[in-house]
C-alpha cells in the first residue's frame, strides 16, 4: 500500500513539473523583410583570428526606397544596417557590394527590435 501511495505522489509530482514546463515555453513567429534601395555605407571587417586566411563580413547601410515585412513588430527605419559574409556575397553578386549600387536584400530572425540584420539572400537590382 505504501508502495502505491509512493508512486501515485511522483505521478502527481511530475504532471505538475510537466505543466510548468510548458507554460514557460514561449512561441514566436519569425519575421522577414525584403528592401529594396540604394547602398549608401559599405565597411568590411576581417573575421580570421588567425591572420594567416582573410574571411572577411561586409556591414552596409542601405537607403530604403522600397520595404515589406512580415510578422514584424518593429519599425524600418529609413537606413537599414545589413551584414553579410563576403563568400555568401561573391556567389549571390558575382563581386564585392560598392557605394552606390541599388540592391534589393531579404533578412529573417526571430529578434524583437533588431539594430543590425543579417542577409539571407541580396541580389543587384536593376533601375
């Protein structure tokens, strides 16, 4: 009896961890933009802490002319900061990003009020 009095209290115990646990659990949705304006700042920084590689990751600013988002709740501002790896940029642009170029960019995250964001694909973007 004792035995069943035992292990009714750890049922008991666990389903009531198990509840806690999943109220804790918190979902969001990701969100996506997609600009599309004119690169304005381009600075490129040398991410090999060797020394002996160069990988370098571009950080570009970018005067919105055009912009979605979806499932944000933050603002764009008028110029948006972008990173990107300068492999990734190679493949998807054929050459480094320059002053000047128009550009249309996409970023997802799951941040709430991003300050810099990441590129997930950027393409040139002709007038």
């Amino acid at each position: 009896m004792a035995n069943l009095l035992d292990w009714i209290k750890q049922a008991l115990s666990r389903d009531e961890t198990e509840e806690k646990e999943q109220s804790i659990v918190e979902t969001r949705k990701g969100w996506v933009i997609s600009v599309t304006g004119v690169v304005k700042r381009v600075s490129k920084t040398d991410v090999d802490k060797s020394g002996r590689n160069p990988k370098y990751t571009y950080s570009f600013t970018v005067e919105k002319e055009t912009a979605s988002c979806e499932n944000c709740e933050f603002k764009l501002e008028e110029k948006i900061r972008f990173s990107v790896k300068e492999k990734q940029m190679i493949q998807a642009l054929g050459r480094e990003i320059k002053q000047g170029d128009r550009i249309e960019v996409t970023s997802t995250g799951l941040e709430r009020r991003p300050r810099i964001f990441f590129v997930s694909m950027i393409s040139l973007h002709e007038s």
